[in-house]
C-alpha cells in the first residue's frame, strides 16, 4: 500500500504527545518511506472506523476507554498505530451520559497523547457535562499531554501509584525532510503552489528559517491554549498551571503535588465509591472536596 502524502503531512503538524512517542512514529513511517509500502496485513488487525469502542458498565458505572494514540478518526495513520478516535469516544460518553442505567463515568487512561484535532471539542463536551453525571478519570500507566488535556476535563482524576506518569503539558511538532529519500529513489518533487505560505513547511526541502517560524507560532498558540483550558478545568490560575506545564512528566504522587492529580486510588474502590452512591450525591461529594 502507498504512503498517502496527507499521512506524511500529518507527521509535520503540531502533535499533543510524549515527544519519544513522536520520534518512534516517524521512525516507523521513516522505514516504510524507504520501501514505499506499509504492510496492509498488520492494518487489517485493528478496528475501523465504523466499529464503535463502546462501555462496559460494572455497578452502575460506565468505563470507557481512552488508550494508545489519539486522533479524531481511525484513518490510516491511527488504524496502524492503534490508539482512540475521539470522534468514537464521544459517541460513547455521549450515549454513557443518556443511560439511565449509568450513574457515573470513568475514563480509564493508558495514553501517550495524540494529535490536536478534536482533543479540545471533547475536552469541553466533558467539562459541560459536569454536574449531569460523575465524571472521573483513571490511570495506572500513562496519561499524558493530549489524553492529560481530555482527562482534566472531568471532575476528579486518580492514578493507581507512585509509578504512574502524568503530565507532559506541552506541545510538540516535527519536520520531516523526504528529500535526500526522494532523490535516492529517483524522484523530484515540483511544488506548484499560490499563497507565500501554502507549502512554507514542505517536506520536500529542508526546513526554512520562515517555515521554522511558521511551525513555532502554530506551537505557542495551541500551546496557550491547553493551558488556559488546563487552568479552567482544574480551577487553578494560569500561573499555577504554568508551574505544571512546562512539558515534565511527573511520577505518582509528584503529579499530585503540583496539583494534577487529586488521589491514589485502586480501580475496584472507585468503582465501588462511584457506583453506591446516587449521581446526585457523587457529584455533590465531589463538589465539596473540590472547595476544600
């Protein structure tokens, strides 16, 4: 299968991700650039688009999961890499919210982060749902950068130990230069193109001081705005969330006391607490906890 230039794109634009996370991607796309081919069978394992992720409900509460790479449709790229569609994801939470048999929410997180577009839209469609139903997020493994954005969009958020990791608040963005591969394989690329700043990051040339700059404003603007949803979420200041958000991944309790997680807890007593009590009486509860 051909690699489509709108994948390759994609490699180019400004990532809510661990930063390794991003370089391991474009190595693995680097490789199947070199052979012009990606192995359709290791594609067809994971799920389509049209598949929806669903909940599971255990004692009233609704589990949905928010794991690996997040994009907002299982294309191509997400379909090889695996990882969350949050066009699914919201369909989910969605139908969570409207079950009559669900008294609580919990996002179970395992998530590196993931690209930017859709990450905001649910963030906000889970922070406006709040007081409808509880809504919690979990982690014992990783909840980072775009998957931390969504996650402090709930009303309280809880990892499992000391060695969970939490945070990267930052963002990221890559060139990728495919014109020394080009010319090995024997192919020049002509871009023809109107407007000064249409193809100003092309991959087909090395980056320019212009396109560098170019690259950087997109990077502070989105940027500035993770933190300033971050600080709204979480009901902290902007200088507060600055002191977090300097890129760092923080391990268990640290991710506590900088104030980007609330508790330690085991996945089977928040599935207790959150399940006998009414959603009326959680969200109460954690209204309380959150004043204090």
């Amino acid at each position: 299968m051909k690699i489509y230039p709108r994948t390759l794109d994609a490699l180019t634009e400004p990532w809510l991700i661990m930063p390794a996370k991003l370089t391991e991607i474009i190595r693995i796309y680097d490789q199947h650039l070199k052979r012009n081919e990606i192995d359709t069978g290791v594609i067809a394992k994971f799920p389509k688009e049209e598949e929806p992720q669903g909940y599971q409900i255990e004692n009233g509460v609704a589990m949905l999961q928010l794991q690996g790479i997040i994009a907002k449709r299982m294309n191509l790229f997400i379909n090889f890499s695996g990882g969350t569609s949050t066009q699914l994801f919201e369909r989910d939470f969605l139908s969570a919210l409207n079950d009559p048999a669900v008294k609580s929410i919990l996002l179970l997180v395992d998530s590196p982060g993931g690209s930017v577009d859709g990450v905001q839209e649910l963030a906000n469609l889970i922070f406006e749902s709040r007081g409808k139903k509880s809504i919690v997020a979990y982690t014992d493994g990783v909840m980072a950068s775009a998957a931390y954005w969504i996650g402090s969009a709930t009303d309280k958020i809880y990892i499992s130990g000391d060695t969970t990791q939490v945070g990267s608040i930052g963002v990221v963005a890559a060139h990728v230069d495919i014109s020394k591969a080009e010319e090995k394989m024997g192919i020049k690329t002509t871009e023809i193109v109107a407007g000064k700043f249409k193809r100003v990051t092309s991959r087909h040339e090395p980056l320019t001081l212009e396109g560098r700059a170019v690259l950087q404003e997109a990077v502070d603007h989105i940027y500035s705005v993770f933190v300033n949803d971050v600080a709204r979420n979480r009901g902290k200041t902007e200088k507060q969330t600055l002191a977090m958000a300097d890129g760092k991944v923080f391990l268990g309790k640290q991710a506590i006391d900088v104030g980007l997680v609330d508790e330690v807890s085991v996945l089977s007593s928040l599935i207790d607490r959150f399940g006998r009590l009414t959603s009326v009486q959680t969200i109460k509860s954690l209204v309380r906890e959150r004043l204090n």
